[in-house]
C-alpha cells in the first residue's frame, strides 16, 4: 500500500485538542474506568481505591488507658484537693494501668501517675477529682465499626494503610494500573545498549522516560520493539499494543515527512483526531483512535517527546484510574533575558532557577526540540502564552518546578565562563552537602560581569586578560562593576591551548599556524575569556581574525570545540587542556591563566557561598581537579578585593 504525504491537518491549541479527544473517547468508550484488582493492604500504597472501604472492626475496640496512672470510678474521686486529698484502696477503688491498657471492669476514668501518691499498704492518695472517662480512649473513638475509612477514587497513602490494618482491613479493591503500550519506531533507532552507533543510527531513549513517567503516575508501562519505517510493521505493532493496553503510544513518525505513516495508518484503524498542535516544542503531536483505544502519536524529538507525552498521556491515565493528578509547585521568578516568541504558538520555556537575595530568576537554557540536555538542567518549565510574541528582561513569570523549591534555595547560581573544576565543584558540593547545588550558565566571562551587574547571579567565573596591563580580571571588574566592592577568588590555574586532533597530523604548532588556508578553526563565543585570549595572541602576532578560516563558527563551552575538533568539523580550536583529554585529543600549549570566582562583598558571606567555598578548600576538590589534567591548584583559595 502506497502512503502519501500528509500535512498537519490543524494547530489547535493544545488544551482544546486533548478536551476534543478526552470527549470523544469517552463517547466512543475507547476511554473507561480500568477494572478493580483485589491486593493486600500491606501493598496498597500509591494504588487508586476501585471501592469505598469500611470498618470491619472499631478502634480501639475497648475501653483504653490513654495515660499511666490508675483507673477508678469518677465518683469515688468527688471532693478531692491538694487541701483534703483523697485516700483510695488499690484493689477495690483503684487499679493501676499503663497507656493502651484495657479499662478494667466497672471503672470509667484513669488519673495520670504524676498525681498519684503512694501512701504505704494498699493505699494511693489523689489531689484532684477524675471527671467520667478521663483520660480514656473509648470504645470506636478513632474509627467506628462500619464506618466508611477511605472512598472510591482515593490514592492510598502510607497513613491511610495504617488506619485500613487497624480498622481490621486486610485486603481491599484497587483500580489496575491502567497499561500503556510505548512504541518506538524509526529505522534509525537503536537498542541503548549496542556498542557501537554509526553515522546516522540513534539510541532509543524516548520510551524509557516514558515508561518512568507512566510509573510515576500509577500505570504500567509496555515497551514493544523497535519498529522500522515499514508500514506494514507499523500496523501490526499498533494492533497488538491495542490489543494488550489501555492506551498507545507511538514514539515519532506523527509529522510530514516521507517515511511518517503513523496518520495513515491510525486513519485505517480507527479515526484521526487532531494532527498538530500550536506548542513549540511538540506541533507534530498526533491524537486518535486505532482498534478501540486511544492513541498518542508523540513526536520524535526527546523534548519534544517528554513535554507531550506529559500533556496528554498524563490526563488518560489519570481518566482511566478515577483520579486527578497532582500539579507541579508554581513560583513566581523574574525571567533574567529577553525571549522572542511567535503569536498563536505556547512555547514551554527550560529554565534553570535560583534565589540571590530575595528574587528568585529564571533563567533560559536552550530551545532545542532535540536537546535533552536542556531537560536534565532545567529546575522549570516557563509556558509563553499564545497570545504574547515572548517575554522582557526583568518580566514576572510563574515557573512549574521540577525539584523542590528548599533545594533551589540552596543552590549557588554561577553565570559566566565554563571551565571543567566548576563541573567537579558543583558534584563535589552536592555529595558532601545534601540538598545543595550549583548551577551555572555558560555566558562567558564578560556576560558574567554583566550578570552580577544585574544582580542575577551569586558569582561568575572569569578569565579575562588585559592587553595594556597584561593582568587578569581585575581591570574589568573594576571597569564594569564600578564602584562595587566585590572578591575574586581563585579556584585554579589552568593550561589553555590549541586543540587538536590525535596525533596533531596538520601539524598545528602556534597561533601563527590558523591562518594556514588547509586549517578550520573553531571559536569561543564573543565575551568569552579565551576569545579575548585568542584576539589578545592574534594581535601580538600581526594576524588579522579574517585570515583565520572558521574564525566566526562560535561554540560556548570548552567542551564543545573540543567535540568540533574530535568530530573532524575542525582541525583547532583554543581551549583548555582538560577538555582536550576528556576527548583524547592532542594539545599545544598557548598560555597559563587564573580561573577566578568573581563574587559580590554582600554574598561573600552568605550560606551559599560560605558552603561552596568550603568544599572548594577540600584536599578531594584539589585531588580531583588536579586528575583532570592542565589544572594547578598551588593559588587555589587566594583572594583579591575590588573596591
């Protein structure tokens, strides 16, 4: 069967879409309560009630003793005082008992011990009278036989397993765990584990997020095999994940192009709902019917994927178990740089979050549909509104977190240069400190500066030198924060220099060497230190930058030229010695320059940073650092004060 190119038939905002198929799978009844399983209450936790549950025995189930101390009859106490005690018989008037202690027969009160005084024989004296059923748990006072403990569509709580037991409950019915069938296809995906990936074959991550996510809330996760772009395969993977779940998921071939037969096929099996929503990331999101299920067609880039499949595989499996899912904490935080967004498009913003003073700031960490890596040092997710073209510097937004708000409140916020040492420090900080954390944006050294200027970080990493002074930092501290009194403190020394392939076969030796035309150079983005660096070397050797081949390609972390030269999209790129090892890459040494934490005089001495520099001062942070290759800790701990 021949397919054809389909293109999106509608971009409906995506609330509308997911009503538009919750109504009509619930019409058609692809979408119904899933059965009730029958498990003991010991292992009900986390499960959604199918069934009210009642009392099948009172608690307690006798009259107790809520205190230590002696039980007696109210009336044998009347008239009691510290000026006339009154002396009672143990045995006959009195008896004593311990906290949950059956009542004894024929009495209704129990005096604490503290106001019991021995008085030799078998004779107490008390100074207070007992009121009726003081100090007594009666019969049914927690739970009444009978009575309704917990109702149908309840999530069962660790308590909630506690109060069923001693209600005499040891069974109960629960809602199944509604099964989702995860269906990766793409003839270019391979299993996580192969050993090797060649040009073009991809690890199939999505559906193992996924499956993470549908544990998360309550259901149970099927993963079926890699399907190629065969439409016939395709077909039959969809019947057999209908046939066996409650709703499906098909990971990628939900768009437009040429090998993307997910439309068709769900037409033939069922009926196309909605093919396209006006989200960015997520527009090729797909939502139908196919064998009597539901069916989400989620796009195939990881964010993409993780960001829809959560919009509106969440919902289905909250309507197939009763219940409604819990929602994300939301913070308002001040978004820290201009965003440019599309009217008519909601854009789900990764940003990364964190206190300095009493603000919190959100701050942008890539767009990518593609890029995980956003999603892993995102703290929240910013919705742009439709009808907005995006967002102001300084504008209000409210931010869904992803990790509790007390750990953001602990994390350092570093914004600046990237060097491989503040990586080690932020790991090393979260072993030794639970709870803590440092995130940084990679921004370079100059659009640090720029940052504490704004108040919008705790401190920046910089490693900018001077050309009329020769000297590192300090001028510009001075030039762009004037007036503030601010601390630059050492955290290395590092060996910079040009990166190049293994076995150095262009030969590279110097700076000189870039202007070669058989030579592509990879560079730092502007206002990074070892930008400044290269010009600073440029101009001492006479070399202008449009006679260095690629001078204008820009990556903004060490890490990345080093993977440009590895990959062989260039043959140099200036950067530090430890990022050339990280990628088995050779190294010709330029300069030896300061790595310095530029932190404002009033935070110098606040929790975050006093935690963060502490671990910097460890002899594991130098053992660590120093294994890297092409760091000297001897400075390390030094301080210099701007004024």
């Amino acid at each position: 069967m021949k397919f054809r190119r389909r293109i999106y038939l509608d971009d409906r905002p995506w609330e509308e879409a997911l009503a538009l198929a919750m109504e009509r799978w619930r019409v058609t009844g692809a979408l119904r309560l899933v059965e009730g399983e029958t498990v003991p209450t010991r292992e009900a936790a986390g499960r959604v009630l199918a069934e009210p549950v009642f009392a099948r025995r009172s608690v307690p189930h006798f009259h107790a003793a809520a205190m230590d101390g002696i039980a007696v009859r109210a009336r044998d106490t009347y008239g009691a005082s510290e000026t006339s005690p009154r002396r009672l018989r143990v045995g006959p008037e009195a008896c004593f008992v311990d906290t949950g202690d059956p009542l004894p027969s024929g009495f209704d009160a129990v005096i604490m011990i503290e106001d019991v005084q021995p008085v030799g024989g078998d004779a107490v004296e008390i100074i207070h009278a007992a009121s009726p059923w003081q100090h007594v748990r009666p019969i049914g006072e927690d739970i009444v036989q009978t009575e309704l403990v917990l109702g149908q569509g309840r999530r069962v709580r660790p308590a909630d397993m506690g109060a069923l037991l001693n209600a005499g409950v040891d069974r109960v019915v629960v809602r199944r765990r509604p099964r989702v069938a995860l269906i990766p296809t793409g003839s270019e995906l391979r299993e996580p584990g192969a050993a090797r990936l060649g040009p073009g074959e991809v690890a199939e991550s999505n559906t193992a997020v996924q499956a993470a996510m549908v544990r998360e809330w309550g259901g149970e996760p099927w993963r079926l095999d890699i399907v190629p772009d065969d439409p016939d395969r395709l077909r039959a993977a969809i019947r057999e994940a209908a046939a066996g779940a409650d709703v499906v998921a098909v990971n990628a071939g939900s768009s437009a192009g040429s090998e993307d037969y997910t439309h068709a096929i769900v037409a033939e099996l069922g009926e196309v709902l909605v093919h396209g929503i006006a989200t960015r990331p997520g527009n090729p999101m797909l939502l139908g019917t196919a064998c009597q299920k539901p069916l989400l067609g989620i796009p195939g880039y990881p964010v993409s994927a993780a960001i829809t499949f959560e919009l509106f595989c969440r919902p289905v499996v909250a309507a197939l178990l009763g219940t409604v899912l819990p929602e994300r904490e939301r913070v308002p935080a001040r978004i820290t740089r201009r965003v440019v967004s599309t009217a008519g498009w909601e854009e789900f913003l990764r940003v990364t979050v964190g206190q300095v003073g009493d603000r919190l700031l959100a701050t942008p960490v890539g767009r990518g549909a593609g890029a995980l890596m956003t999603m892993v040092r995102a703290d929240g997710l910013v919705r742009i509104p439709r009808a907005s073209q995006g967002l102001e510097e300084g504008q209000e937004v409210w931010v869904e977190l992803y990790r509790p708000l007390e750990e953001i409140r602990r994390t350092v916020v570093a914004v600046g240069s990237h060097d491989l040492a503040l990586d080690v420090l932020g790991n090393l900080l979260r072993e030794l400190e639970p709870g803590a954390g440092l995130t940084s944006a990679h921004v370079g050294s100059l659009g640090g500066f720029v940052a504490l200027r704004k108040g919008e970080a705790h401190l920046a990493g910089v490693h900018l030198l001077d050309e009329e002074t020769g000297e590192y930092n300090l001028p510009f501290a001075r030039r762009l924060l004037p007036g503030r009194r601010l601390v630059l403190y050492t955290l290395v020394e590092r060996e910079q220099g040009l990166i190049v392939a293994p076995g150095n076969p262009k030969g590279i030796r110097a700076i000189a060497d870039l202007t070669r035309p058989d030579v592509v150079f990879c560079n730092r983005q502007r206002g990074a230190g070892t930008r400044t660096l290269l010009d600073v070397e440029l101009r001492r050797a006479g070399i202008r930058p449009d006679a260095v081949r690629g001078y204008e390609r820009e990556e903004f972390t060490h890490m990345a030229v080093a993977a440009r030269v590895a990959g062989g999209a260039a043959d140099a790129g200036l950067g530090i010695l430890a990022a050339a090892r990280a990628l088995g890459l050779d190294f010709v040494p330029v300069a030896t320059e300061p790595y310095e934490l530029c932190i404002p005089a009033e935070l110098y001495d606040s929790a975050p940073i006093r935690r963060l520099l502490g671990v910097a001062g460890s002899a594991e942070f130098r053992r660590r650092a120093e294994a890297l290759g092409g760091y000297h800790l001897g400075s390390s701990g030094s301080i210099r004060e701007v004024s």
